[in-house]
C-alpha cells in the first residue's frame, strides 16, 4: 500500500508569476502522489481560478500539521507568512525566491524543476534559524506573548513626537534613549529592518541577537550584539505611545509604562537547503556587491 505524502504550498496569489509557477508544482507533485495543501486564504486570493484537486486547509498555525515540508513561491514577506503555518509542526520550508531581493529564499524561478526533485527525493538538509520569543507585560501582567523570525521593532505612532525607552540587558538598566524606535533582531534579521537602522549585517550561525535603536538622540545609541542567552529589557517611559510588530506582521499598541522582554525563543524556525552555500555567497547575490578582481590562490 503506497504511503500518501503531503505537502503545503504557501504562495503570493497576487502575483502572477507565483501563480503560474504554483500550477507546476502542484501538477508536478500530484503525478508523484503528493497531496497539496494550500491555506483557504491564499485560495480566496487566487479566486475562480484557484487549481482543482488541492486540499484546503485553514489559515492557520496547524495548515502544515502532518506535512513533511512547506513549499513557498514569493518574496520575504510570503516565506514569514509561511513561518507561522509551519511553526507548530517544525515543518522546514523550501522556498522559490518570486519576490526582488528574496534573502531567505533557497532557488530562484528557475529551479523549480530542481526544487521538485528535491522534494520528491527528499534532497534537503535542515538549517535550523534562530526566532525570539517576545513578551509585553504591564507589571506582572502578560498583555501580549508572540514570536519573531527576523525583528521585533517598536516604533512611534504616525505623527507622534519620539519616545522614550529605558534599555535594560539582563536584569540591568544601560541607558534611556529618546528616539523614533527601536529594532531587536536575530542574524536571519540582520539583513532586513536591522540592516535599514545601520545594524552590522550578522552571519546566520552566529549565536547572538541585536538591538539597533533608530534616531535615537543619546550619547550612546550604538547598534549592540548581545549573547544569545541574554534578556533584552524596553521599557517605555511617561506618555509614550508606540506600535510593536513582529515581523512586521503581528502588532501591538504600547503605552507608557508597557515592558517589552525579548529572548530567545526555544523553538528555531527550520529552513530547507538543496546545496550547502557560502552566506558571503548569499550576500554577494542578493545585494550585487562589487567582486570583480577577487583571485583565488
């Protein structure tokens, strides 16, 4: 009796070339006996046109329940949408790079022929990211627990004057920055909004996570990197009024007197890789720096 295989594909509807590309894997997948998921709001977006023959599952963190991997047609923002369906099975995802810069992404467009191969053959090896565990509490009182891939950022509201945040770094105050907001980051966020603020860009197998405070107005506001074991402390101060978003996806209104914790959270996010390649490589590509010249002893 033949084992039925299941995967989920997470994809940007909206664009076309996502939607063409989706239509190969799916058939690809089906005439090697795959069952494919796709999340019933990826479904509405695509509309009437939406493939016949796939399984529709909820929007949701259980979507890849039962899964053996997350295949992702799109840019960043569609691999962080499909972190949050993969999160609760530790499913990896393998994802076709369909958006412009696409830093997460394992392929480009045209692999995915390659891509398909690898799922059916199983041909991946799992690299396992750092994500941060992120809390809010008023007092002793937990208003808010989530996650993030990339960053958290606190941001002052539109049109609101700075803010005011006391830093404190494992259980001890460093200093109070009035600023427009600031970035706590893991190395996989190194190279998104930490890396807009003037954070260091961070080699992904480095342990550690980084705090970039933006416009701040202080004698030290320096972009820092702590220890991976660390507690990252942001209290907002007075009449401060911020947003918080995760990932840039889940958010959080902040008021004055709100404690934002940041650690490591237990659980990394699992990304699959068809070859083993150089994250200076990885750089080098995606932001087309300047090579030439380079001889190899």
């Amino acid at each position: 009796m033949t084992t039925v295989r299941h995967a989920l594909l997470v994809l940007n509807p909206g664009r076309v070339e996502a939607r063409a590309a989706a239509l190969l894997v799916i058939s690809a997948l089906q005439g090697h006996g795959f069952r494919i998921r796709v999340a019933s709001d990826d479904v509405e977006a695509w509309g009437a046109n939406a493939p016949a023959g796939i399984d529709v599952v909820p929007a949701d963190e259980h979507a890849a329940d039962d899964t053996e991997i997350v295949v992702v047609l799109g840019g960043d923002g569609t691999i962080l949408r499909a972190a949050e369906r993969a999160r609760h099975a530790c499913i990896p995802l393998l994802t076709v790079n369909l958006g412009h810069v696409g830093f997460l992404a394992e392929a480009e467009s045209e692999d995915i022929d390659a891509v398909v191969e690898a799922v059916v053959h199983r041909r991946w090896h799992v690299e396992e990211r750092m994500a941060l565990d992120i809390r809010v509490l008023d007092g002793d009182e937990l208003l808010l627990r989530t996650w993030a891939l990339n960053e958290v950022s606190i941001e002052k509201a539109a049109g609101a004057r700075m803010i005011e945040v006391l830093v404190a770094i494992d259980g001890r105050p460093l200093s109070r920055w009035g600023c427009d907001g600031v970035v706590a980051a893991t190395p996989t966020g190194s190279t998104a909004y930490a890396f807009s603020g003037g954070g260091p860009v961070v080699w992904p197998d480095v342990e550690a996570m980084l705090l970039v405070p933006l416009s701040a107005h202080a004698l030290f506001a320096r972009p820092l990197v702590v220890g991976p074991s660390s507690l990252i402390c942001l209290e907002l101060s007075g009449d401060s009024n911020a947003w918080l978003a995760a990932d840039s996806r889940r958010t959080f209104e902040l008021r004055g007197g709100h404690r934002v914790e940041v650690r490591r959270d237990p659980s990394p996010v699992l990304l699959a890789r068809l070859v083993p390649a150089p994250f200076t490589d990885r750089l080098v590509a995606k932001f087309a720096l300047p090579v030439d010249g380079w001889r190899t002893s």
